[in-house]
C-alpha cells in the first residue's frame, strides 16, 4: 500500500530554492559504484542534481552535489572513528555544516537514521528529521517530521557485476511531500545509496 505523505507548511532545508509546492518523485541513477557519475532526475527526464567524487582519492568519501547548472550545493562526506563509519555530514561550499545524518540502526531497524539539520528555511535553528526502514532489508525507507511520513524512498535496482559496466550500480526513486526541501531528500537518498554500495545490501 503506497503511504500517504503529508505535505509540511513549515519546511526544513539545507538549502534555498528546492521546496517544491506539490508532491513530486525524483530519481537517483548511480552510474558507477564510487560516486564518480551520479545523476537526479524528475519524471520528465530533467536532470535536477548531478553528484561527483574523487573516488577512493578521497579519505572522507566527499560526494560533490551539484544543481543542474553545475553549481556546488553541498558536499556529503564520513566520519570515521576506530575505522568504523557511524556519521555522514552534510557541508556547504564553504565548509560550513549544514546537518548530520547518524547511524543509529538496530537489529530490527536496520539501516535508520537520525538527521539533524540546521534549519536553513529557520534561521540555522536545529530540527530532527528520523529515517526508518518500512521492510526487514531497508529497501523501502520512509523519512519523517515529528512522526510524519514526508517522502519514501525505494531502491528499484542494484546491480553488483565488477565486471558489468553497462548497468547502473543502483537507482533509487524518491516521492516527496510539497514543503519539502528537495536537496535534503537527495542527500538522505545518498547516504543511503552508501550504505547499499559498501555492504552490498
């Protein structure tokens, strides 16, 4: 049953100029399993987002997320403790955090996540966004506002060939409820898309 998303009137974003009025679906091909190639797009076929990365060069895993101008939005990047990676960060061009998203999985829900943004529609004021699995294996995820459905996200394909370069490496659809900022959604989709291509799952 498709869950009915609740549209916010009191936006929380990351950034300006993404919260659409009405709900919307948005779609995240992965070219290639390192970032390298990643691309948004609306249902007309419009690239929205386009993702970079340097790959393994990177210690932290920076993904770049560009509009599709080409102009740098925000950067995604890990945190590592002890060599285990429990926190991904969201930064603007400058450096500045823009939110956090944190590994807070169980065995029953595995692959949740809290998110705490520094409202940009609010002045920087905090706000707590929860991520949480709809199934057993997290292929559904459904994001949250004060116990809100507010988008759903879905993997709707994964493809783990190392030697099949002519599929995607993941795709991911996304519903999103107006009043909702597009670029958080894309970065929750990310840190997600992260989990699926480092653990394989």
């Amino acid at each position: 049953m498709e869950t009915i998303l609740e549209s916010q009137s009191f936006p929380i974003a990351i950034a300006d100029g993404f919260i659409q009025d009405e709900e919307t679906t948005i779609i995240m091909q992965c070219h290639d399993r390192l970032f390298n190639d990643v691309e948004v797009r609306d249902l007309s076929n419009q690239v929205l987002f386009t993702v970079e990365s340097k790959g393994l060069a990177s210690a932290s895993w920076r993904r770049t997320v560009k509009d599709a101008t080409g102009t740098p939005l925000f950067d995604l990047r890990k945190f590592f403790k002890n060599g285990v990676n429990r926190k991904w960060g969201v930064e603007d061009p400058s450096g500045l955090d823009l939110c956090s998203l944190k590994h807070t999985s169980t065995f029953t829900q595995f692959k949740a996540l809290d998110v705490t943004v520094l409202n940009q529609a609010d002045g920087g004021k905090e706000a707590v966004v929860h991520v949480r699995p709809k199934d057993q294996v997290g292929m559904t995820i459904q994001v949250k506002v004060k116990g809100a459905p507010v988008a759903e996200i879905q993997m709707t394909e994964a493809n783990h060939s190392r030697f099949n370069f002519t599929e995607d490496r993941s795709v991911w659809r996304a519903r999103v409820a107006g009043g909702v900022d597009l670029t958080l959604i894309v970065a929750i989709m990310l840190c997600r898309a992260e989990m699926q291509h480092s653990w394989k799952q």
